[in-house]
C-alpha cells in the first residue's frame, strides 16, 4: 500500500499501525509471538535512500556463505524472476528502482534503489509517475546505468519467450492483461512500450490510462532491473545475468552449483539495504531437507552453511528441543498464505464449497505438515500480515472442523471430488489427511497425482480437469491490492497461466475491486478486509489452510541472515561469515 499524494522531503508516511503478524499457535509451543505487530511507510525523504547501508553488529568481510537447496533457481533472468528462492537471491546480483528496508521483525520501508526516491506522483492522481535514477550506479563492467538500461529492462518484459516473472507494470503499461499482443517487443526493440519514455538519461517516466497508485511496490520486484540492449541474450540469460548489484555470476555448473562473487563496480554508497561481506555466495543444490539439516546440525564443514528447505519435517522435534541449536535457528511468521482452491467451473454448487469449509481439520492438517514450527492455522483468504487485516471466521468449525454442520449442509449429497496433488513426499501425505479428513463428511475424494515441476502450470489451465488442489500466494507486496484482486478478478481469466485459479467471475465483486483500487491508498486496507469476508460469505472459492512459518537452521559461523517480512524467506543482504 502506498500514498497518492506526491513524494516530498521530510520524515516518511506511515501506512500501517498495529497490524498483527501471526495468527494464534497451534499448541503454543514454537515460541513465536502471535501479538507481534508489523509496521511499514513508504520513504518521503530521499536520504532514506541513500547509501551505505547501516554496518550490522559484529560483520566481518571475507569468507564463503554455502546455501544448500533440493532443486536448482528456475530464474536467474530477473525479468523471469518470481518465485522465492529467485526473488530472494536476485537482490545480490540485480538492483531494482524501488525496494524494502526491512528490520526481520515486521517493520519495512519502501526506499530507492537505483532511483534517488520511491518516486513521484506527478499529478496526484496515480496516473503520471516519474523517478530520478541515481548517480553514480553501474554495471559489473563499470558502463553507468541510466535510465535507459532500466526502461529497457522493462520493454524486455514484454517478450513472450521471457514468461514467468510478474506482469503488474506490463499489464498497466498496455491497460490489459494480453499485453504481449498490445505491445510487440520483438518488431519494437529499439523502442518503448507506450507509456514508458525516458526523457533524459536521469528520468523514467510512466503514463497510465487508470490509476495505479502501487506502482513504487511493483517496481521493488526483479521486473525493472536494468540491461543495456547490447548485453541481451533473450533465454540465455537465465544463465548468465548481466549485474547491477553487489555480486555478480562467475560459475553456473546448471543444476549442481552457482557461485557469486564479488562486483567491484558496486558502490555502497548508492545502495541503502546491501552489503558485500563474504567473498562468495555458493549455491549447492541435490541434498533433500533431511540431508541438509543433518548437515548443518552437525556443523563442521558446513558451519558456513543454510539449509534453504527448511528444517525437515522429520527434524523439527529434535532441532525445536535442542537449546544448543536455538541460536543457529530462524523462527518467524510469513506472509506466505496457503489454501484449498476449488475449480468452481466443476464444482457450481455454492452449499458444496461451504461444507469444504466446515469439514477441514486444520489442526490435523498442521500436524502432517509438521506442528506449529511450520504453520499456523488461518480461515481468511489475507494472512495476518496485510495492511488492514481483519480476524474472521465465516464457517466456524474449530480446530478439527465440524463434521456434523458439513454433513448437514450437504444435505444428503455425496459429491465426488478429485483433488490433484504433486509428486513429492510431502503432498503425498498432505492428500491422504485430506481426503480421510473430507471423506467423514461425505465427500468422495479421487487423488491425483502430477508431477510437481508442472502442477502450478497445469492447475493454472482454465479446462484442468481437477476439482481441488492445493495452492499458496505471498503478496508482492503487503496489500490486499496484490492479493484479492490478483486471485479473484473474474475478468482476467484467460486459457492457461491464470492466478485466479478458483476461476471465479462474479460482477459484483469485480466491482468492488475497482471501487476500492480508485480509493485513496491510505483508505483502503479496511475496505480489503471487508471484501476478504465478503468473498468468503458469497463464494466460498476455497478453503484457507494455513501460513507459512519459517523454520531455518544454519552453521556456526553464518551472520546477519533475517526473514525477510515481504516473502518470508531467508534475506542475504547482511549476511556475513563468522571468522
């Protein structure tokens, strides 16, 4: 969320005030504090963007941080970048126009990055937006980046070979969802999408025909990092990207190792969030959670190392209870909200999709996943995180879910449901506790299974042939802006490649959605919690389930690793190896 009103000098704007960011536990156990309060403010005074950044108690330069995943970063490609593991290693090589000052704790400011502030609302009405680029940014070859490398960037965003990453700006650019078909990048490469111009090489300028009042969140997203046109190599440089940030690529062994290395063209005192302690970031993938937490609990040689997994479900007990390891572990709540999507194309009849609802065992559902270190129960579409959150319950049926009331609101139906799950071991189990679970109400429960590298594709498919599946969002930002509309909108349904997986289209909701985007920024959080209940009473397009809770482990001599508060995933930007 952010303010229409234009950006000045002078102290920043608050835009949240007590905003819980945790649900209760489930047994308590895991320590996390279900009243801690997240803040946010979108930066008015340019200083806050500038660099350095603050030194981090205790950082030392020098050494090499190990980050051990199951499977290889699909993206290195920034404007292909949009899942966590990429969105997360991408600030160490890429610079964006915005980003996040984040504390780890909840409290973020949006500040430049590689513009002086988180720009300026020309006309006040969110239409017209201008950013001054910063001096004295470059690439790792040394050439400056202007904002002609950065709107560049964006234009390649438009090409169709470079699906995958966010398409916020691309869509407000064209003022449509098939934007790909409004703009040509491939006839159009020596120019800009409409709406896009760079007047000088100081000054990116965007011209909307509708208000889009978020556009400093979406430009803290990989999408508008920049590329001189030169350095271009369309698909292939998911392989090698061209650096703007403090690391740069040197070694890409695919699917076994990536290895960065310092960018000695990166200047701390134009970058107000990263450092460059460690000589390298290694990234190792095969070891499964299990591997990479025996690993790491054992120390050694891998005292310089992260597991990115996760703590294995198989390990929480032993490393929650073991207090010589609380130090080496990271505990906190994300953003990261997960539910049950109903194909309402398939499943049409509204008293079905609200037995769903009384039916599911959270609780039960969260012990599978692995008790309360991993997740916290949660009955609204928002998470507990977003601007304006509101604690709702519309189909109360406590911890285990009311068997009786779904039976009786099925009213004698038997539906037969399939629900499709991926692959691994972990949805393996999840689908067997959902479908006992669904079962004892009345359902009959088909499982499926696809294969986990294409299920997100395939359930994105408008004729998927499946009634339930399981699904998980994170905002791009803490709005219900990137949330509700972006998974509700009906009118943005296409054939394959839809967030709206539900595929619900209900004109009086998508009505509401644009009454409330046209609202004054700082107006609408309560407005989002309202629809948030409102979706749930009239369509019950899905189950919520339950947050993410991050639960990491590192060796001895990792520093400076936090949660980061927008994603909820390990944040490299203070990292530092202990020597």
């Amino acid at each position: 969320m952010r303010t229409r009103a234009a950006l000045a000098a002078g102290g920043a704007l608050a835009l949240v005030v007590g905003l819980s960011a945790c649900t209760e536990n489930t047994d308590g156990n895991s320590g996390i504090d279900p009243n801690r309060q997240s803040s946010g403010v979108i930066a008015t005074d340019p200083k806050d963007s500038l660099g350095p950044a603050p030194e981090v108690p205790g950082a030392v330069k020098g050494g090499t941080l190990t980050i051990l995943r199951e499977t290889k970063i699909s993206h290195l490609d920034p404007q292909r970048i949009y899942n966590f593991v990429g969105l997360n290693t991408a600030p160490l090589f890429a610079r964006f126009l915005t980003t996040w000052k984040d504390d780890g704790k909840g409290k973020v400011t949006l500040v430049g990055d590689l513009a002086e502030t988180p720009g300026v609302n020309v006309n006040n009405d969110c239409k017209v937006w201008e950013f001054k680029i910063k001096s004295g940014v470059k690439f790792e070859d040394g050439s400056p980046i202007t904002s002609k490398e950065i709107a560049y960037g964006i234009a390649r965003s438009f090409n169709p070979d470079l699906a995958g990453g966010p398409t916020y700006i691309q869509e407000w650019l064209a003022d449509t969802a098939a934007f790909d078909t409004k703009w040509d990048f491939k006839a159009n490469k020596t120019s800009l999408p409409p709406g896009l111009t760079t007047p000088d090489d100081k000054t990116l300028r965007f011209e909307f025909a509708k208000p889009h009042c978020d556009l400093p969140f979406a430009a803290s997203l990989p999408s508008t990092a920049p590329l001189p046109p030169a350095k271009d190599t369309g698909v292939d440089l998911d392989a090698a990207p061209f650096a703007s940030g403090p690391y740069k690529l040197t070694k890409n062994t695919a699917g076994v190792e990536l290895v960065f290395e310092k960018n000695e063209h990166w200047d701390p005192a134009t970058d107000p969030v990263r450092h460059q302690y460690p000589d390298k970031f290694v990234w190792q993938f095969g070891p499964d959670a299990t591997a990479q937490t025996d690993r790491i609990i054992t120390d050694g040689a891998d005292a310089a190392t992260l597991g990115w997994n996760g703590v294995a479900t198989s390990r929480v007990a032993k490393v929650s209870a073991d207090g010589t390891l609380k130090g080496r572990t990271l505990l906190e709540p994300t953003p990261s909200a997960n539910r049950l999507t109903i194909n309402t194309q398939r499943v049409t009849d509204l008293t079905v999709r609200q037995a769903l609802n009384y039916a599911i065992d959270r609780e039960g559902l969260i012990k599978t996943l692995g008790g309360d270190y991993v997740a916290s129960p949660m009955t609204t579409l928002m998470p507990p995180s977003t601007l304006g959150f509101k604690s709702f319950d519309v189909y109360p049926a406590g911890k285990n879910g009311d068997i009786e009331k779904a039976k009786a609101t099925l009213a004698g139906k038997t539906p037969e449901l399939v629900l499709v799950i991926s692959d691994d071991s972990g949805d393996q189990e999840i689908g067997t506790q959902l479908k006992n679970n669904l079962e004892k109400a009345g359902f009959k429960i088909t499982v499926r299974t696809t294969p986990s590298d294409s299920k997100l594709d395939e359930t994105k498919k408008k004729n998927n042939q499946w009634d339930l599946y399981l699904d998980s969002w994170a905002a791009d930002w803490p709005s219900g802006a990137a949330i509700l509309p972006v998974l509700f909108d009906g009118r943005n349904i296409k054939p394959e490649g839809n967030s709206n997986t539900s595929f619900i289209n209900n004109d009086a909701i998508n009505a509401e959605f644009d009454r409330v985007l046209g609202m004054d920024p700082a107006k609408q959080a309560d407005e989002w919690a309202k629809i948030d209940e409102r979706i749930m009473k009239e369509l019950a397009p899905a189950v919520p389930l339950y947050a993410d809770v991050a639960f990491y482990i590192h060796g001895t001599k990792v520093g400076g690793l936090y949660i980061d508060s927008i994603f909820g995933y390990p944040a490299f930007t203070r990292a530092f190896v202990k020597q």
